[in-house]
C-alpha cells in the first residue's frame, strides 16, 4: 500500500520542464519591457531636464538684453560658452534689423556642449532706447 500511495503523490508533485520554460519566457519577455519602459522615461526626464534649462539661459539672456536697454547687438555673435545647472553650454545671439527702424529682432539659440541639433531657440524683440527716453522725459525707463 505504500508503493502505491508514493506512485500516485510522484506523478502530480511537480511542473513538467516545458511548463517551466514557458514560465521563464514569460518571466523574460515582461521584464525585457519592464526595462525597456524605465529606459524610456530615464531618457525622457533627461531631454526634459536639458530643454528646461536651455530655456532658462535663453530667458535670462533675453530679459539681460532687455534690462541693459542693449540696442547694439552684432548682427551674429560668436557662440559663447557658460556653466549653468553644472553643464557646459553653448549661446548663440542673431540680431535681424526689422521693417520698424525701432525694432530688431533677437534669436537666442542654446544647446548642450556640442548638441547643436538638440537646441532651444527663443526669439524677442529689442526697442531702441532713445525711443523710450523720449517717450518717458523723466529717464525712469520702465
């Protein structure tokens, strides 16, 4: 009665070795996307992080332009380099004269070290300064 009470445990006891390997594929292929999903969204907040800042430094430069009242600006400047959130980064300045004689309009391009593909590019406008003394005689420019 033993033996037979053995025989009938040993043959329900266990997985066979295919449905062992279907579980591994199974396994495998959900984790393969697990990562392919955090892969994905670590690349994202990086490109995130990068174009938060460049937008930050073309912001600044533009309201630094707007602040000195700078009206003259080289129609292209040499890209400059700074340091800004511990990274390197590359400015570019274009001045274009306008169809207003008071007007030009600035193009602020910035990008990650040699990144230039990857950019952030702003454009504004500058007035001529001498029109807004004359509009404001008392030199408070606003």
């Amino acid at each position: 009665m033993n033996a037979s009470r053995i025989n009938i445990f040993s043959k329900h006891s266990g997985f066979t070795l295919m449905e062992v390997l279907v579980a591994l594929l199974i396994v495998g292929i959900a984790l393969g996307t697990v990562i392919h999903c955090i892969t994905q969204a670590a690349a994202t907040s990086r490109r995130l992080v990068q174009k938060s800042s460049a937008s930050w430094i073309a912001s600044n430069r533009m309201n630094e332009l707007h602040a000195q009242h700078y009206w003259d600006t080289a129609e292209d400047s040499a890209p400059t380099t700074l340091t800004f959130s511990g990274r390197e980064w590359r400015q570019e300045e274009t001045v274009i004269t306008t169809p207003n004689p008071n007007m030009r309009q600035v193009t602020i391009k910035v990008y990650a070290g040699k990144e230039a593909d990857s950019s952030v590019q702003l454009i504004g406008y500058l007035i001529n300064p001498q029109l807004l003394q004359t509009a404001n005689p008392t030199n408070n420019l606003p």
